[in-house]
C-alpha cells in the first residue's frame, strides 16, 4: 500500500481506487462479486471507522490505524472524494494534480470527512475504471477520446483515435 500514488493524473486515480479497495477486501469478509457492486451510500465514515454495510444489511467496520498511509478509513474517504468530484466545479485531473501525496506525516481526513453531495451516494463504490477513463461514459461510446473529457468537463484534446480498424482499409 505504501508504492500506490496518490497524486498525479492519472496514476492517482488508479492508487486511491486500489488502496480503497485493498482496504475493503483485506479488511472485511464482503465477497469481491458484493464489493462491485456496493454504493457510495452503503458507506459511512465517522470518528476515525469506516462502516460498510453490505447487500444483507451486515455492517462491516473498518477502524483507523496510526499510519495514514495504511490506514483504510483514509483510503475511503480520499476515494469517496474522488467519486463526488463530478458533483463539484472542480476538475479531477486538476484535483489529483495538485494533491500532496500521502505520507505518514499526512493527517486523518477520516477523523473529520468532508460532506459529499448526495447524488454521489447513488454512485458505485467502486466504478470500473480503465486507462482511457472511460468509467462514465454516459452513452456508451467507445474509448479512448470521445468520453475522456466527462472528468475535466473538457473535450479532448487529442484528435479522434479509432479503437477498432476499419474493415474498409486495405489490408497490406
């Protein structure tokens, strides 16, 4: 847990989503097909614990450990927030770029989160996410640019890069 990024776009994407979901699956019984299909709302974190409550209404806690670095209500809490970046004017490569990476020195958000919006409590706790960041795609489009631009509420930057080969163009 101490190698995963937590800063930088896009690789703190990635190491926030796999901290979290170390934390989950190492410290709770939650089956791994149950975790993928867990809300945003089936989350509660307070007073330093995370609480999960999984599809058959069991709570499963997470309790804070010293360091932030591997500490699991921390690593939920940074996650979460990504989850709610949608619902703020904010720009999730801008947020990550700017994110300090975690350290042991860092403090607990989980001691004090910060509310979430609660349209985000609707959203997978753990949305699949792949390296064209698609995981939003609204309307099913293909990756990579058409939906790359849903976290910056931009449109790419890169011109138009067809995923599958045209059967049209001659084969050499």
């Amino acid at each position: 847990m101490r190698l995963l990024p937590s800063s930088g776009w896009i690789a703190g994407l990635f190491g926030r989503r796999d901290r979290a979901l170390l934390a989950v699956a190492a410290s709770t019984q939650i089956p791994y097909r149950q975790i993928a299909q867990l809300t945003v709302g089936q989350l509660r974190i307070a007073d330093g614990a995370a609480t999960i409550t999984d599809s058959a209404g069991v709570d499963h806690v997470l309790e804070s450990s010293a360091d932030p670095v591997l500490c699991g209500p921390c690593a939920l809490v940074r996650w979460r927030r990504l989850l709610n970046i949608p619902h703020t004017k904010t720009r999730m490569s801008d947020f990550l770029t700017d994110a300090k990476q975690v350290t042991p020195a860092s403090h607990h958000p989980c001691r004090q989160p910060k509310p979430i919006d609660p349209r985000t409590l609707q959203v997978a706790l753990f949305p699949p996410v792949d390296q064209w960041d698609t995981s939003r795609c609204r309307d099913g489009r293909s990756p990579p640019t058409r939906c790359r631009g849903w976290y910056d509420r931009r449109k790419p930057a890169s011109p138009r890069i067809e995923c599958f080969p045209s059967t049209s163009s001659p084969q050499p």
